[in-house]
C-alpha cells in the first residue's frame, strides 16, 4: 500500500515539532523542490538541505532496502555504533554530509524515516498478522535488517544535531536525561480471588498431581476464603505492594493499567466494580503511584468500546477520589491496528498511550525511546495524544512462545542492553513488568536488577 506523501503542511509542522521537543530549538521546513527540504532557524542565510524520498516512506510495507553508513570514518560521532543502518537506501553516496559556506547538505532523509518509524507507516492495511492480528517483529524491516534493537531515529537525530551544532556555531541544543517508567498491566490481580470453586479445584489437581507442589495444593483453597474482602496477602499475583516499594527505592512512580470491562477468553475475570479491587486502586493511588487505562481484548479496532472503558475507568476513580492530571494506559495483548487505534486513544480523551513495542521480541518498534506527539498519517493530521514507546514487555524476553531467554543471565543481560541503549541517547527505557509474573525468586531478581542498575 503506498500512503499519502508526508510532504505536506500537517506532515512537516508534526516534524518541526519533533524536532523542537528534541533540540529545544524552533526550526522551520520548506519544500525547496521534488527532491530537498530546507531546515531553517533563526532567520538567517544557514540553513541544512536534507534529501527526501517520498516513494520509499511512504511505503507500508517491510521490503525496503536498507544501506549502511560508516559514520564515524566520515568524522561523525555516533553513539552506538560505527555503522548506521539507513532504512529506504539502497546506495549511500560519499561523503554522505557535505559542508559549503552557508550550509549543509545532508543525502539521506533522516525526515523520511522519522514520519515513516515514528507513524507506524509500515504496518498500515498489513495482513501478514500473529493468531492475535497483531503486526509482528519477525515481519519488520527492522527485524529483518537487524536494527530493532538500536533507537535507529534517535541515531540519525543525534547526527543531525551534530550537522546543527556545525551550520549555526552559536546554537545551543536541549540536553535530555536519562530516565526509567515502569508499568504493570493488571491482568490477573490474584492467582485464586476472582476464579470459581471449579477452576480453584482443578488448580489444586494440578498443583497435587503434575507438580507435586504440596504447598500450592494446599494454599489454594485458603487464599480463596481468605480473598473474600480483599486481596490475600499471600497470593502469588499479589505484589502490588512489592512493586511499589521497588519503585520508590529508585526514585520510580509505578503505572498500574486496569482492564474496565470485555468478555473475550482473553480477558481476566476480575470486574472493576469489584470492591476488592477499589480498595487495590485506592491503595495505588494512595502511596503517590499511578492507575490508567487497560481496554480490553477486543477493542482495539473498536473507538466507541475504547472511549466507554475510559469513561468507566474515571466514573470508578471518581467515586474512589482518585484524582490525576492526566491518563494513560496500554492495549491489552499489544493488539494495534495503526491509525485506528492510535485515533481512538485520542478520541476517547486519553493523555497517552504506551502500547508501541512488539509482543515477540523487545526492542524499539518506532525506532526511538522518546515520547512524542501522535499523527495520523491518512487523515495528515496531528492528535493530542502522546505516543509513549514500549521498548520491554518482560513476556517478550521470557516467553518460551517469543525471545525464549527463561529467567536467567540471558535475559537480564537483553534487558540490560535495551536499557543502555536508551541511555546511549539520553532517552527513556520504558518496561512493562506484568504483576503475575513474579511468582519466583528468580524473576523477582531480575526485576531488582534491570530497576538498579547503573553502568
């Protein structure tokens, strides 16, 4: 499918804004012909000629060619490594930046690929879906060239800024900090509370027969009497408070995304009219931590189902006096059908939206770790909604159906390389740590680890 060209008004004010909330610094585009935008500061005679591709960033689909920029021996400093990947090229001429009096010119569009990772242009009208409808990495012109594990934007934004620094001496650019959010999507608060007698039964058959786990068997039916009134202190899924205290150790705020309502297998069965889980909300909300939004299974393709779920959600916290300056949240399963889930966000009144990261393997799905405005890219139009990229779901990493690296050394070091590389560009490393997975020690440790380390 080709998209509507991103060369146009709405497109290239949404890239003067990326580019302000990165360099700190108001820039001005201009088409100057079929095959170069002007970036312009100031007002003055510098300016920086960067080329354009319209035909390759405009492309959903993964088949694009992908070239290769030795940076550093052209007296570039990167910040990962040597070599840039270069989405959409097939050849790179040499130098790739040329310096003249008053300006620079740069033969790559580092524009192009900004619209085309930041917008999701890729997976638009995709058919080549997981058993969930969701776009996989596998599929990705990332995956496939090997950059999904590198902020591939936030690269070639850092060689831009350094082409800024050269066309205008004077110019002073944003410094950004490292920083860390954690999330927890709330779909299972408790292993045994919200389930019938009949599956608690069939769960302690298990625990007896195929495990030969006395003390789960035995434990089973107890923290069920004991979860009539709350949540048992005891129960494997409950770690809320855990959590929490993880997080102010290192300075964190916690997220904790509810599901308000769906009827999918996929969806758990807890009900947020639940007393139990108002107590768990107020709770959060009262040791300074956040609550937002987690709609359920079916709904990403549905704005009205979206838009009702946040109502419930404020109507509950509302009446539970949970206040918030804004609210965010996540898909549930990661389900995203590119614009109309990123326009029903905005539509439902939503601050932002922290979905984008593929289920089947961590890494950075829009190519960057900072949050940005959202666009939609069919109807050319910029949203008030903010686009938060997931960079670790700690399933993708473990899930034996996905990365496959178990509990152990290989997967704290990914995580950790994930972590560093947004440090390498002074972004945000997002992490997603559901609170049913961390029924052992040995997840619990990495948890510990990936939140306390520091290079």
């Amino acid at each position: 499918m080709i998209m509507k060209t991103w060369i146009t008004s709405a497109g290239l004010q949404w890239l003067e804004s990326i580019l302000r909330e990165r360099f700190g610094n108001l820039f001005q585009l201009r088409l100057h012909d079929d095959h170069a935008v002007l970036l312009n500061h100031g007002g003055g005679r510098q300016h920086i000629r960067l080329a354009i591709d319209g035909a390759a960033f405009t492309r959903s689909d993964s088949d694009l060619p992908c070239a290769q920029w030795n940076a550093k021996a052209e007296g570039w400093h990167t910040v990962l490594h040597p070599s840039l990947p270069a989405p959409g090229a097939a050849h790179l001429p040499s130098p790739l930046i040329e310096e003249t009096a008053n300006s620079c010119i740069i033969h790559y569009d580092i524009l192009g690929l900004t619209y085309w990772m930041l917008n999701r242009i890729e997976e638009i009208g995709r058919t080549d879906l997981d058993i969930h409808d969701r776009f996989p990495a596998v599929a990705s012109h990332a995956y496939k060239h090997g950059y999904l594990e590198r902020p591939i934007v936030d690269e070639w934004l850092h060689i831009l800024g350094q082409v800024m620094e050269r066309v205008w001496p004077r110019i002073v650019l944003k410094q950004h900090q490292f920083s860390m959010k954690v999330s927890h999507d709330v779909d299972n608060p408790s292993l045994y509370a919200f389930k019938p007698w009949k599956t608690i039964v069939r769960m302690m058959a298990g625990h007896l027969l195929k495990r030969r786990d006395i003390g789960a068997f035995l434990t089973a039916p107890y923290i069920k009497l004991a979860s009539r009134a709350a949540l048992c202190p005891g129960d494997p899924y409950n770690t809320f408070d855990w959590l929490m205290e993880q997080s102010e150790r290192h300075g964190l705020q916690s997220a904790f995304y509810f599901i308000c309502g769906g009827n999918h297998p996929n969806d758990p069965n807890y009900r947020l009219d639940d007393p139990r889980i108002r107590q768990l909300m107020r709770h959060i909300h009262g040791r300074g931590h956040e609550i937002g939004l987690h709609p359920s299974y079916g709904t990403y393709k549905r704005p009205e189902l979206i838009a009702g779920q946040a109502q419930r959600l404020w109507a509950v916290c509302a009446e539970e006096n949970i206040r918030q300056n804004a609210w965010g949240g996540r898909m549930h399963y990661l389900r995203w059908c590119q614009p109309i889930t990123l326009r029903a966000w905005s539509d439902a009144g939503m601050a932002y939206d922290s979905t984008l990261s593929y289920a089947d393997h961590a890494g950075f799905r829009c190519g960057t770790c900072f949050e940005y405005p959202a666009f939609d890219p069919v109807a050319q139009e910029g949203l008030p909604l903010r686009i938060r990229p997931l960079i670790v779901m700690e399933g993708s990493v473990i899930g034996e159906q996905y990365m496959n690296l178990g509990v152990g050394e290989s997967a704290l070091t990914k995580i950790l390389e994930l972590k560093e590389a947004c440090r390498s560009v002074a972004g945000c490393f997002t992490l997603l740590w559901h609170n049913s997975s961390l029924t052992t020690e040995a997840e619990k440790n990495i948890y510990q680890s990936v939140l306390g380390h520091t290079p």
